[in-house]
C-alpha cells in the first residue's frame, strides 16, 4: 500500500465513527500487516492484542 493509499484509509476512518466500532482487526492487517485480537471492555477501552504478522 502505498503512502497516498494509506493516508486515504486513515483518513476515511477516522471520519467514519468512534474507534471501538471502526478499528477492526481487517483494518489493522491492511494497513500494518500485523494479526490482532481486537477487544472492547467497557471501563478499559479498546485493547488490540498483537498475534503476529500477516504474509
């Protein structure tokens, strides 16, 4: 992916609504290549618990 490519994706997240409905873990390997656990708790927030790198 691209830097132009990237900043749009950023971008368009950012303005689609709150991180706890947005930030999935798609998103994550897409735009980082890292597998991730993603996990909502109501009192801590938003937990992404790294598992490895996506090929």
């Amino acid at each position: 992916m691209n830097l132009l490519n990237y900043g749009k994706r950023v971008y368009s997240v950012i303005s689609s609504g709150v991180p706890s409905d947005m930030i999935t873990h798609d998103l994550i390997r897409d735009i980082y290549g890292v597998e991730v656990l993603v996990r909502h708790d109501a009192e801590a927030g938003l937990h992404l618990i790294p598992i490895g790198v996506g090929l």
